[in-house]
C-alpha cells in the first residue's frame, strides 16, 4: 500500500476552498493571455485536464469514500463559482455590447453568463464523484481495481486533448503559414500538454502502485474511457455554443 498523508477533515476543508480558489483565479488569468503563451497556459490551468487533475488528487487524498465524493465536488463547483464570480464583477465581458436596435446587452449576457455557470456546476455535480471515487480507488483498491482506476483515470483527464485533436489534427498546424501560424502553433502546443500529461499522471500512479503489471487493464480502461470522455467533450462544446 502507498504511503498517503491523508489531511484532517478541517485541514482538508481548508485546502479545498485554497484549490478551488486557484483554479478560479488561474483559469480567468489565462483568459486574459493572448497569443501562444495564452493556449498553452489555458490548456495548463483552465481545461478538464487541470480541473480534473485537482479533483483526482482530492479523490487520493481523501480519508474515505464520502470524502473523496464530496471533496472533488466541492471543488470543482467552487472554482466554477470563483471563475464565474469573477468575470462577473472584474472583466465584465458579458456588458458593454448593443443589440441591432441600439439598446444595451447586457441582460443578454447576464443571461448567457448564468446558463454557462449552471451548466459548468451540473458538469462539475457529474465530473467532481467520478474523479474523486477514482482517485481514491487508485490508491485503496487492490491491483485490478486500481489499475482499472487509473487507466480511466488518464482516459477522463486526456479526453479533452483527444477531442481537439480529432477536430483539428496537430500536422494540419504545421503546414499554416502566414498570419495565423503562430495562432496553429498555440493549438498544438496546447494538444499536446493536454495529452502528455495525462499519461505523465498514469505514470505516477502505476508507479506508486505497482501498476505495471496490469498493464492490459489499464491499457483498456483508457481507451474506453478516452473515447467516451473525447465524445462528451464534443457534446459539451456543442452545447457551449447553442447556450452562448
């Protein structure tokens, strides 16, 4: 078994809101960075592989099951509350627009800023259990459920990257040339973090468990659940844009 320092309930509560509170701060900083530096960073700190990495840490260092659930829930839905919060009040990009009539709006996107914020907390009421039960699992369940656990694990972190990938292949960034190279460069940067990490985390985790030698398990489990995760990206993202 792993040797895990597994936190006080307060120290735990703490360190939670502190994470939560990052990722909010992080993710609405990248928002703000153009250019490649700005992709990058926004596939480092605001993208399902930073928000899903965090909820899978608190699912591993989590004292119990109910602990793991609730505080890679908790988690993700503060720092969506934080991120919202912020563009609310600090940069404000849902006002200042005017519709075709000349009138203002900004009810509109209030509104739209609303849906987002619902729809991310429902995601993270989804994302937040399985993340944490599989962190846990990782660490706690013998050698076939843990490398199950893991193996979806790197699936659910990376199939975000998978799913930017299949809508714009890297090859297809380095052939561009002109104005928009540099942008293509930023998109292919950032798939590839959005992938390697993911199977950086594996590594970590079969490490620290022994894992390699179940590696058919974790090998299944991560395709099967990178393609599912890849899918309900694409979903999402088309439910982004007819909610937006």
């Amino acid at each position: 078994m792993v040797d895990v320092v597994v936190q006080r309930p307060a120290r735990r509560a703490v360190l939670i809101v502190v994470a939560a509170v990052a990722l909010g701060l992080l993710a609405f900083a990248a928002d703000a960075v153009d250019g490649v530096t700005g992709q990058v960073m926004t596939a480092v700190v605001s993208s399902g592989l930073a928000w899903g990495s965090a909820a899978l840490l608190a699912g591993w260092t989590a004292p119990d099951r109910r602990g793991a659930v609730i505080g890679a829930t908790v988690l993700l839905a503060s720092a969506t509350v934080v991120y919202y919060l912020l563009i609310l009040v600090i940069s404000r990009r849902w006002s200042g627009g005017y519709l075709v009539d000349g009138s203002s709006a900004d009810w509109y996107g209030l509104r739209s800023l609303a849906v987002m914020t619902t729809a991310w907390l429902l995601v993270s009421v989804v994302a937040g259990p399985s993340l944490g039960l599989l962190g846990r699992m990782a660490r706690t369940a013998r050698l076939p459920g843990a490398a199950l656990a893991a193996g979806a694990a790197c699936g659910l972190l990376s199939g975000q990257g998978w799913q930017e990938i299949t809508a714009a292949p890297p090859w297809h960034g380095w052939v561009i040339s002109g104005p928009d190279a540099l942008f293509a460069r930023g998109l292919v940067a950032a798939e590839l973090v959005e992938i390697m990490v993911p199977f950086a985390v594996l590594a970590w985790l079969a490490t620290a468990r022994r894992l390699w030698r179940a590696w058919p398990i974790v090998l299944t489990a991560m395709v099967a659940t990178a393609t599912l995760s890849a899918l309900l990206w694409h979903l999402l993202r088309i439910a982004a844009h007819q909610l937006g």
